[in-house]
C-alpha cells in the first residue's frame, strides 16, 4: 500500500540529491536521480488524493529552488568550493598603479608620442603612459600632470618656457 511516508522520503531524497549534484558534480547523474526522486514523490501523492497532489507540486514549487539556492551558498565554503572559486582582492590587497606616478601631480615633463589622448610622457628620466582630458597633445610639447587617479596619469598641454619670454 502506498503511503505518504513513501512520498514524504522521496521527495527529501530528490532534494538531497539536488544538494549532491551540487557539491559533488557527477556530468548529471545525480540530477536524473533527484528529478527521478521529486516526480516519484508528486506522482505519489496524486496516487492518494488529488489535494495531496496538488501540495506536493506546490511544495515542489518552493522547495527546489530553495534548495538550489542553499546548496550554492554552501558550496564556496566545502572544501572543493574553496578549491574552484577565486576569493578575489581583499581590502588587504595593492592597488593596481605605480606608488611613483602619486609624485608627478604637479610636475612638467615633455610628450614623447601623440598624446590623443593616450600616449607616453616623460617626466625626469621615467617614460609615464598619460592621458589628456581629450585635447591632441603633438610629440615634443611641454605638458604638465594635473591628477593622478589609480593608474591613470592625467596631463595637459603646459606652457614651454620659450612662450613666456
């Protein structure tokens, strides 16, 4: 006789298989046996009354994708998660810009190649790659750096000193 104790263990093996499948990959396998496991259980259900039926599917409904939702919260702290996910920069981590280029806000230096608007500058003896806030710079011109934001160096066009005279 079928009961709906049977129904009720389906349907918790269907959801313990859909965990598995997610925490141990298996190409599938796993995945026919939950969906095997979770329709066994509706059609279970159905078989001792319709209202049951319509509860298991409604349980159904909210239950997989719950459960699915779980399983990834769970996955990056097993030890194959912490395997296969990058934990990424943590607030710890060096920002991406040289600590020298933080120097150069205020200081001239001459274009080497067309700045439009992306180009190399030089400053003392250090090539810098520069950008300008969209003017063409020509090679050659006296620029001077008027910020510096991560690894952007941005320049202007500067006064050449033979101008002032």
């Amino acid at each position: 006789m079928i009961s709906l104790t049977l129904a009720i263990i389906l349907l918790g093996l269907g959801l313990a298989f859909i965990v598995a499948e997610i925490l141990f990959p298996s190409f599938g396998v796993l995945s026919v046996l939950a969906t095997a496991s979770i329709i066994g259980s509706v059609a279970v259900a159905f078989v001792l009354s319709s209202t049951t039926g319509m509860w298991f599917l409604l349980a159904v409904a909210v239950l997989v994708p719950t459960t699915i939702v779980l399983g990834f919260k769970v996955f990056p702290k097993t030890p194959m998660g912490r395997a296969l996910i990058n934990p990424g920069l943590s607030f710890d981590a060096q920002k991406s810009y040289d600590p020298r280029d933080v120097s150069l806000i205020g200081k001239a230096g001459v274009a080497e190649t067309i700045l439009r608007p992306a180009g190399i500058a030089r400053f003392d003896d250090r090539r810098v790659d520069v950008v300008t806030r969209g003017e063409m710079i020509q090679p050659g011109a006296p620029v001077r750096v008027l910020e510096v934001d991560g690894n952007r160096v941005v320049v202007t066009l500067a006064e050449s000193p033979e101008s002032k005279s």
